[in-house]
C-alpha cells in the first residue's frame, strides 16, 4: 500500500462487498485524475440470480459467439458496461441495446442527445431501467456501439438461473461476477485478442461479488423512501467490518497487501488474509503510519465522513476519501453510499492527538511543495524548495527543522531524491533528463509560487482555478458534453503536455484515444484560441514556473527597442501567439506514457509510480 502523491489515474478504485471495485492496491494512485470511480462490487449474497446469454456476433459464417453469465437485477446501463468488457469494445457511452420485437431501444440518453421521437421505438433511459423489465419476457435483443465501425451482436436470452456453479481451477464455486462459460473464435480475430480466462479475470477483478449489496441497498432506500425527504442522512448505518470488507477482494489483491503490510502470506487462505490484514490496518501504529502518509484534505474528507453514517458519497468525496479507502478504512456501497466502519472509528480517536495531527500538517505540506517543485522545475535547489516551505503561514520554520521534516518522509512516500543541494523529481531521472532540463533552464530566475497555488497544484495535477483552465474546462463541459470525471483527465494531460513542451498534435491524440470528437469547425475555432492561451498561461518547466506570457512581458520590458514578434511556445505552431518570447525546444525529449516502466528504476508501470504525481 504505497503513499502516491499529487496525483488517478485511473483510478481503479474498485472496492468489493458493495464496496468499490479493488481494494488494496499495491501502489497509491495519484488522486487525480480521478475518473473511474464508479465502477462498483458488492457484498456477498445468500443467493444470486445470472441471465445466461449467448451473444452471437452478426454475419459471421460459422458463427462466432461467447456463452456467458451476466447477474440479474442491474440496470442496463451496467450491463451495456459488462458487455462491453466481454466483447473487448472501448468503454463509450455510445452503446444502443434494442429489442426489435417490442420496438424498444435502450441507450445512454444523456450522452447521446438522442432524439426519442425517432421512428416507431420507444426510447429509454439505461440507468433509470432494469433488466428485469425486459430480460425476463424477451427472447433476444441486439447490441450495438453507433457511430463506430464496430460489429454488431445478437444476445439470445437462454435462461435465467440461480447460484450458478462454474469450474474453477479450485474447484466448482458458485458464480460471483459476470464470466464467459464457452466461445467459439477464428484463430486470428480482429476483435477478439484476448482469451476468455483473462477476460474473466479482469470481470472478477472489477465487477467482485454482486447480491446482498443491492439487496441492502435496496432495503434502505425503501426505508428512506418511507421516513420522507427530510430524514437526516445521517440515520442509517449498516455496520460495515473491515475484515468482511477485506474478505470480498481477490486473493492476489490481499497477498500484495500483505506484502506491503510485512505480513507473512505463505500458505494463508484469503479468509485469513483478509482476518491478519484487517488486524494489522486496524492496530494503533499501523493506523498513525497511514495517515502520516496522507494528504491535508484527505484527512479533513476523513475527519468529515467519520462524523457522517451511511452518507451518499459525491465523486469529489471519492477524490478525496480514495487512499483511506483502498486501506479499508472507508466502505462503498454499490448505491454510491458509503461509511466508515465504527471500529476504525474507534481506533482513530485513540491516535488523532494534536501531535499526530501537527505531524500530518508538517509531512503533507512538504509533500505538497515536492509536488510543485517536480511540476514547474524538475530540478532545484533546496533553498527554493526551503522557500516555498516557510511562505505558509505557521511553516516558517528554520531550515534544520525543514531538513528534518524532509528526511521524515518515507522512500515510497517521497517522488523525489537528493543529490547534493539539490531536489531532482524522480520522474526525470531516466537517462539524466534533468541535466538537460538544467542545461536548457540556464540561469533563470525560479518562480516562487503562492501557497494557494501549491496546494492546488499538489491536489489536482495541474491549476485548477487558472482562469484559463477553468475556460478550457467549461468549453469541455458545455461544447462538447464531456463529464467531470474526464475533464479532471483531460485537463491534467493539457498540463503535463504543455509544461513539458508538448506538442498540440500530442494532446489532440490523447482526445482522440478517449472518443472526443469536434462535431463542427465552429467548435474548432472556438476550441483554437482557448488552447492558445492555456499554453501562454501554463509554468513550464523551460522556463523554471514562468509562464510564456510572464516571460513575454519580463523581457519586452527589458528589451532596449522593439523585435519583431516571435512564437511564445513551440507547442502551439498553428496559432498567432504571444510575441517576443524565446523559443525552447528540449530535445532530445523521451514522452513516457502510462504504461510504459518509469523511468525512477522502480519496475513500475509509470502511471503507478512517478507518472501519479
């Protein structure tokens, strides 16, 4: 359970027994972008029902098809996401599920702005209906992504069935998630690449054990419903334990927390994984270690849920409550309710004394200007760092103090190193890439940035509140529907591209990898000149946190006579920009995407490692 910081990925917040879709994962993820929160589990049911589907791929001589099991008593908005997962499409909200017997298309009405007077079908909302309505009295329905080159599958309903036993390479167990029973391929398939063991895996990994969740969440709304809107939210709790909590995740997910926890796993079943870990997070050290470990509004969003029962949890709670959740400490239920559990509570207010939490202050504000420093430098001298530390107010300490809080911080809790007098971002230590970034700096002055920004900075990944981010995220919001979650996404990639001295064709592609498309050239134009002041406003890294319209005007002011105009940044090619400011070009520059291992040395994909802050 490694400490990230700065920023979720992806976060695949996957928590299990209603709980989010994993649970403890190995690496911390960088809080944002935090855009896949909602991908939900649930609690382990007495009994649970699954629709047997064979889902037939269209004008395919012989047939090609996939036998599976979805679970029963979702909306169809769940299932288009199952189905998507087993038929290897991208995740798109472009889906369209129709049942041409009843002259019914079912599809996210939202997203797509479909027009539900169209021909002679009724049209229906995905989330807002459940498969029951129709999975139960049809026969086959159609499945479809539009405005996509994709096949098309007819889905017949075979039957319906209760605790369906599958065979397991530990035996026969009773179904728990959506899995593929039997295929039929072509040997080279141009859709299907991956086998249906692995697919099955990754089902089980994010959908965990669905039942008694829904039917607990179920039985709770009914209960709200009838107490009446002004019930306090507050009311109601459903007793969450940590070790139950625990005990819903994949063994493979326990053994890397056992590892993280130095707890001996050898020959452990999960149940006693899941019983020695929830003893080892729930022990008062332990405890004080994890929250050393976190972030000053993390903490705050703890301190606020722990005072909430089964409270109806936002994506920004989500944010802010995810490494307290991937400990086991916060429980998510797969109505988007959640709660943490009393004896954590209990243990919480045995250690939260006033030095733990100036302890906590002192770590997280040094974590935070770490995170600066790495975003707008790379590389710099400690006393920058030193003064970045001390403008908060109460942080104004002497720089032994500040030396000693430094080295307080754990090796997997900092995404820096120290060499010499110097604070290099491990994220540029591959190939010496900080020596040309240095080389490239020359002897600019560095930006001292305020604290507002730093925290800002430190939470999200990039300037939240610049006036011209938050104009580029309104455009994405209203021009082009794009939800919050992915904004948070796009907006972070726009930063790092820009503060690297990316390229514009760099970012385009990353839109294009996420399905956002531009449906006129107004839109364009519009898109354009937004973009080009996002550029003229970001800190770059080349010029040491100035942003290429500082640099501008610190240098037309130096300037003896005027120059001709020359581009501000060489990101931006196909825009009029800003005049009179220096063209950088750090080559040679190596892009390192997510995936890829990062370039600290760790043997960790970048993503879960220097590339989450």
């Amino acid at each position: 359970m490694t400490k990230k910081h700065g920023q979720k990925d992806s976060v695949d917040c996957q928590h299990v027994c209603g709980f989010e879709d994993t649970i403890m994962k190995p690496e911390r993820i960088k809080s944002v972008p935090a855009f896949m929160f909602y991908k939900h589990k649930h609690i382990k049911g007495e009994h649970m029902e699954f629709y047997q589907l064979k889902i037939t791929r269209k004008g395919t001589k012989p047939p090609i098809w996939r036998r599976c099991l979805i679970p029963a008593d979702i909306n169809f908005e769940k299932l288009a996401e199952m189905l998507q997962d087993i038929l290897e499409y991208q995740s798109t909200d472009l889906y369209e599920i129709e049942f041409f017997q009843k002259k019914v298309r079912i599809s996210n009405l939202t997203a797509q702005g479909a027009d539900t007077a169209k021909g002679n079908y009724e049209y229906l909302e995905a989330k807002d209906t459940k498969t029951s309505e129709l999975l139960d009295t049809e026969a086959w329905f159609t499945f479809r992504v539009k405005e996509a080159d994709l096949p098309e599958y007819r889905a017949d309903i075979e039957k319906k069935v209760e605790d369906a036993e599958i065979k397991t390479a530990d035996g026969v167990k009773k179904a728990s998630a959506p899995i593929i029973l039997k295929e039929t391929k072509s040997p080279n398939d141009d859709f299907w690449s991956k086998e249906s063991e692995e697919i099955n895996t990754l089902l089980n990994k994010k959908y965990g054990v669905l039942g008694l969740a829904d039917v607990i969440a179920k039985k709770i709304t009914e209960m709200e419903l009838e107490s009446g809107a002004e019930q306090p939210e507050v009311s109601f709790t459903r007793n969450p334990k940590v070790k139950d909590y625990l005990n819903s995740y994949n063994k493979e997910d326990l053994v890397e927390s056992a590892k993280e926890l130095e707890i001996p796993y050898e020959g452990l079943s999960k149940e006693e994984l899941a019983e020695q870990i929830a003893a080892k997070v729930l022990d008062p050290e332990v405890m004080k270690s994890i929250f050393l470990q976190a972030d000053e509004w993390e903490i705050d969003a703890f301190d606020h849920a722990s005072t909430r029962k089964c409270f109806l949890a936002t994506h920004k709670d989500w944010k802010e409550l995810e490494w307290f959740s991937n400990k086991g400490y916060i429980v998510a239920y797969s109505d988007n309710h959640a709660e943490v559990p009393q004896e954590v509570i209990a243990v919480y207010n045995q250690i939260n004394t006033p030095e733990l939490q100036e302890k906590c202050r002192q770590l997280s504000w040094m974590r935070s200007c770490q995170s600066m420093m790495g975003l707008i430098y790379a590389i710099a001298p400690l006393k920058i760092v030193y003064r970045m530390y001390r403008k908060r107010d109460g942080f104004r300490v002497n720089y032994e103090k500040f030396m000693e809080i430094l080295n307080e911080l754990s090796e997997k809790d900092d995404i820096c190193i120290i060499k010499g007098d110097k604070m290099i971002w491990k994220a540029v230590l591959q190939d010496n890439l900080y020596e040309k970034i240095e080389e490239f700096q020359g002897d600019r002055d560095f930006y001292i940035p305020t604290v507002e920004e730093t925290l800002d900075y430190a939470k999200h990944g990039y300037p939240s509140q610049d006036v011209s981010y938050r104009k580029l995220a309104s455009f994405l919001r209203d021009e082009l529907h794009i939800s919050e979650e992915k904004i948070e996404e796009l907006l972070y990639i726009v930063y790092k591209e820009f503060s690297m001295d990316g390229m514009l064709s760099d970012i385009m592609e990353e839109f294009k990898k996420r399905d956002i498309v531009f449906d006129s050239d107004r839109q364009m134009e519009r898109f354009a000149p937004i973009m080009m002041e996002v550029n003229n406003n970001t800190r770059m890294l080349d010029f040491r946190g100035y942003t290429p319209k500082e640099v501008s005007r610190a240098e037309q002011a130096a300037a003896p006579a005027p120059v001709a105009p020359a581009p501000v940044a060489p990101a931006m090619p196909s825009f009029v920009p800003m005049a009179n400011t220096p063209t950088v070009n750090m080559q040679p520059k190596k892009k390192v995407y997510p995936n890829d291992p990062c370039p600290c040395g760790s043997g960790k994909k970048y993503k879960k490692c220097c590339g989450r802050n």
